[in-house]
C-alpha cells in the first residue's frame, strides 16, 4: 500500500539518519513518501527529492552485492546527479539538502570503483 508523507522536513531528517545507519531502502522509502504528493502537485521540488531517492537507492544494489549490482547503481545514480544542482533551490529545506548531498558524495567517494566512469 503505498504511503504518503506530507511533511517533507520530516523526511529528509529520517533520510539523512538512515543514511547514516546504512539503511539504503528504508531511506529510500521514508524519502519517496514525501516525493508522491510533490509529484502529484507537480512541486519544483519533485525532481530534486527523486534525485535523492534515486541516490539512496542506488547504495542499496552495491549493499547487496547481487549479479550486475554495479551496472544498476551506475544508473540509478544518473537521477541524482542529474538533479542535485536543484538543492540550492530548494528554499527552507536547503540546509537539509546539503547535508544529504554530503552523504551521497562520501559515499559515492567510498564506491570510486564503480562511480569514477561517470562524468559529473
């Protein structure tokens, strides 16, 4: 059953401690139920929010480690980075935003291996 979240604020704090605990999904997950509303408003914000679902999830397929884990989170990090520039427009959620782009940063720094082929 799919959940909505309308407190985006919310989200992105539970995203970024999920991130943290190494919980790819179910940061995923706590940040995609705020994208759905955003989405459906056709909110600026809906692009850069799936950026960073897309970004979470893409730690997930290399947590996972199964056949062509690397393949999947090359394309799923293609979202986020096409979207991440938009955090510094998201206005009273910028803050929050920057430090989620700081966790997908380190941890993209921690994955070189398989993120280095991407251009930027």
């Amino acid at each position: 059953m799919l959940k909505i979240n309308h407190n985006l604020e919310d989200a992105l704090k539970a995203y970024l401690i999920l991130l943290d605990k190494e919980e790819y999904f179910q940061a995923h997950e706590a940040l995609e139920e705020a994208w759905h509303p955003l989405r459906e408003s056709q909110n600026p914000m809906r692009h850069v929010v799936k950026g960073f679902i897309n970004g979470a999830i893409s730690f997930e397929h290399l947590k996972r480690n199964r056949k062509n884990s690397h393949i999947n989170a090359q394309k799923v990090i293609v979202s986020y980075e096409r979207y991440k520039h938009l955090r510094y427009e998201t206005g009273e959620y910028r803050e929050l935003f920057g430090k989620a782009y700081q966790k997908i940063e380190t941890l993209k720094s921690r994955h070189r291996e398989v993120f280095d082929i991407l251009v930027s």
